[in-house]
C-alpha cells in the first residue's frame, strides 16, 4: 500500500476535534473505534510527526513496559513529553496513565521510561494477576455533579455509580494538590506489589536517613 493509503487508513475524519490515539501497542483500536463514533477526526500515532496538528492525546491501555521500549526506540516518546508540557488535553487508561504518572513503581528490573506530567504515583499491577481481577460499582463524583446539573434542568438523570472491572490493574498511591480524584477504592495489593511497596519504602527510608 502507498504512503497515503496507510495515511488514509490512519487517519479518519468527523466533524469533531481532531484527536491522536498512540498506537504502539495495547488496546488503541477500541480507543479509535470509540472516538470515531462520538464524531472526533482521528489519527494513529506511532511516530513524532504524527503528533503535529492534533488537538488532545488519547493513550491506551497494554503493557506500558512494551509500549516504552518501542516509544524510545522510534522517539515517539521524547516528542510526547513534549505534546504533554504544551497544555494539550491527554488521556491515558490503564498502562497509558502509568505512562503518564510522574513515578511508577512495581516495575521491571532497571525501570522503564516515563512519559511524566501527571502529578501521581502508580503502582503497576496494584490488583495482581489476570486471575484475580474483581468487578465492583464505584461512586463517581462527576456523575453526581451531572446529575446536579440535569435535575435543575429537569432532565433524566445517569446512573450514580460507575460499573469498574480491575483486569491487572494498576492503582493510584497519592495524587499532587492539584489533581482532581474522581473516585476513590479500599483495596489490598497483591503479593508482588505489597512485596514492591516494602521495598519502595525501605529504599525511600534508607535516602532520608
């Protein structure tokens, strides 16, 4: 196939902003499906240049571990640090928002590149294996404030909680004063993450003392 054919195959348009999904590895294809039907112009990114012109940043979930060898190796990933301090709206789910933590922790020997900017820390794989994964209904702040919104104007309201499933995901440790929690859960680590959390904690004992 030609070179435009791939761009045209990349890239689809709407009548919305135009919106880039990294498409490294994981699960951008559902992310692009998605976007495309709320009406948005998208393009797959995968190298620097691709991020030229696009309006906000989705970057989905997968293996963050892979998507950070290949991101470095093509230079996507120094330009999305960039597309990231420029103010840009992004959003990342699942490895996209390890990506996007300013630390991450629970990761494999010798660390993996970071696209930083989002002021939390991650704990990678906070829920375990695929085998324990778990399902529970969470409070969604937002949501109660749209349905604020919708009874003064005297529409139907959305349903109070939001329907979570926790696949090896990861969880949120702490968050810097100017991120806006949606949603908050009690749970315990898995094993290996606890086993993380010690040894993040010794590290961070042993610098301070």
């Amino acid at each position: 196939a030609s070179s435009a054919n791939m761009a045209a195959v990349a890239e689809s348009a709407g009548e919305g902003p135009t919106v880039g999904v990294l498409a490294i590895q994981g699960s951008f294809s559902e992310h692009v499906d998605i976007a495309r039907e709320l009406g948005a112009t998208v393009r797959e990114v995968r190298l620097p240049e691709e991020l030229d012109g696009i309006e906000g940043l989705i970057m989905p979930g997968g293996e963050s571990t892979a998507m950070a060898v290949v991101g470095e190796g093509t230079g996507v990933f120094p330009a999305l640090r960039e597309f990231v301090k420029s103010g840009r709206p992004v959003w990342g789910t699942c490895a996209g928002m390890i990506l996007l933590s300013n630390t991450a922790i629970y990761q494999r020997d010798g660390g993996q590149a970071l696209v930083g900017g989002l002021d939390v820390e991650v704990c990678r794989n906070f829920f375990g294996a695929q085998i324990q994964s778990c399902e529970m209904d969470l409070k969604i702040a937002a949501f109660e404030r749209l349905n604020a919104a919708k009874a003064s104007a005297a529409e139907g309201a959305v349903e109070p909680a939001y329907h979570a499933v926790f696949i090896r995901a990861p969880a949120i440790l702490s968050a810097g004063p100017e991120v806006e929690v949606l949603a908050k859960v009690t749970a315990k680590p898995c094993k290996l993450a606890q086993e993380s959390l010690r040894s993040t904690t010794v590290a961070s004992g042993a610098k301070s003392g």
